[in-house]
C-alpha cells in the first residue's frame, strides 16, 4: 500500500511539472507578433555589455512584462502592431546599444547591450531633482538611466512606482531594482511607451494611429508617425532641425529594424521639421 502510494505522490508530481511547463510555453506562445526564435535574430549581442556575466534581458522577461499593459500592440491592422513593435524594439535599442561606428555594417545589432547608464555606475546626483515634492529623491540614491527605456529622474522612478507597483516608494528607495529586476525592467520602458504626460500623447498613441494631432500641434509641424514618437522620447535635443548623432542613429534603428521585420516605416518617419514639445 506504502509502495502504492509512493508510486502515485511521483506520478502527480510528474503531472504537475508537466502542467507548469505546458503553462509557460502557453504564455511565451501567447505572443504572436515575434517568437523567441525571431528575437534572438533581432539581438545577436544581447547582454553583451555590462550583463555579461550574469545575462540580465531575455525574451521571456519582455513578454512577461507586456503582460502588465493590455493596451500595448493591441490597436489597429497586424501592419500597424509590426510597426509599433518595430519601433518600440528600436527605441531601446538605442537607449542600451553598444555598436562601434566603426563597423555600420552590424551597428543595429547591439541592442539591449547595456541596463544601465555607464557614466553613472557610482551614481550620478545631477539626475535628483529636489524641487519635486511628490517624488522627492532619497539622500543616497542614484536616478540615473536605467532598463531598456534609460528610465531617469527621481520624478519618473517614483511616478511608475505608484502607477504601476502601487507604491510610490518602492523605487524612490530601492532604483537599483531596475537592473536586478528584468521584467520590472522592460515594464518601465512598456509603461513609459503606453503612457501619455501632458502635452504630449504616448508613443503607442503615435504609433498606432490613434493619436489625432491637436491644433497646436498641426501648427508645430507635429504630425502622426514615427518622427512624432522620436519627439516625445527626446524631442529637446533631437528635433526641430536640431542635427546630432542622437537623432541620426535612432531614425536609422528604426529604419532597420522595420527591414527585419519586413514592415513599412510609415509617413513622417523625421522630427526635423516638428518643433519640439515645450518650445
């Protein structure tokens, strides 16, 4: 009986493990637009840089944080997802790319090189704005880029902590959470990506054709497309006729990442006829 029992204890537990892995391939599998097979295409350097050790960004922790913005890749034609996703794929690999210009030829393949903002390793205090009362910084703590998205600032930390963790103070306190905390991580650059803050619409918005330009921004040259997208994330230093390095690699990332996702880039792909937001 003793024998018997023991039998069914491992074969129940040979279930159960079964059943927990069917469940994760169900929720990899639950991401149509792009499979682990094609996002490994997408980031032959992944984690190269000051991951390398320990590899922080992977595939399962991206599409496990989508699974926190419902609105994200859901709105409009399968062309228009592709093209969201491209450019939202780009938009962080230009904010954690590690390509050597001197080899253009595979420049766009070192995205999501980095997690965190290289200068700042010891910390950087210029990103803690003690103005702010809603968000005050933490004597101590560095708010410097962080994650896919280079998620900055003391005010920025402490508004997807309360949007998103519920907690204002979760990363006030703990910010090093965004490079020990890989889906958190790829959340934050989600979450900024979906997330309107007046004046300016989302970049989901933006990109997915829902956003509908007001008419300060028809008279600012603003219009809906990928160049707009470039003016929300950066628009100060990267738009407006403004002609830096910045602006010139992001365009061209999400150019090449549309080519190998097989996407059309879309209208109105520059921000350098667009004045940017706050000018």
């Amino acid at each position: 009986m003793k024998f018997r029992l023991n039998l069914l204890v491992i074969f129940l537990g040979f279930l159960l493990l079964q059943s927990c892995a069917t469940a994760k391939k169900e929720e990899l599998d639950s991401f149509p637009l792009l499979s682990e097979a094609e996002w490994n295409q997408l980031f032959p350097h992944i984690n190269g840089g000051d991951s390398a050790n320990t590899p922080f960004y992977s595939y399962a922790a991206f599409v496990k944080a989508t699974k926190r913005f419902p609105e994200f890749l859901t709105d409009g034609s399968l062309e228009l997802k592709k093209r969201e996703l491209a450019a939202f794929l780009a938009t962080i690999s230009h904010e954690t790319g590690g390509g050597d210009e001197r080899d253009m030829a595979h420049f766009y393949d070192y995205g999501l090189y980095y997690k965190e903002e290289l200068a700042c390793l010891n910390g950087c205090e210029h990103y803690s704005d003690t103005t702010d009362i809603n968000f005050p910084p933490v004597n101590g703590k560095s708010y410097h880029g962080r994650g896919p998205i280079q998620l900055s600032w003391n005010y920025n930390y402490g508004l997807f902590s309360e949007m998103v963790l519920e907690n204002k103070d979760s990363l006030l306190n703990n910010p090093d959470l965004l490079t020990t905390d890989a889906e958190l991580s790829f959340a934050t650059a989600i979450w900024f990506w979906v997330t309107p803050q007046e004046p300016k619409p989302s970049c989901h918005e933006v990109i997915s054709g829902k956003w509908v330009p007001t008419t300060t921004d028809s008279l600012a040259g603003r219009k809906p497309g990928f160049g707009a997208v470039m003016n929300i994330v950066n628009g100060g230093l990267e738009c407006g006729g403004i002609e830096s390095v910045k602006n010139k690699f992001r365009l061209q990332y999400y150019l090449a990442f549309c080519k190998k996702m097989k996407v059309d880039p879309g209208p109105n792909i520059s921000c350098n006829s667009q004045q940017p937001y706050g000018q």
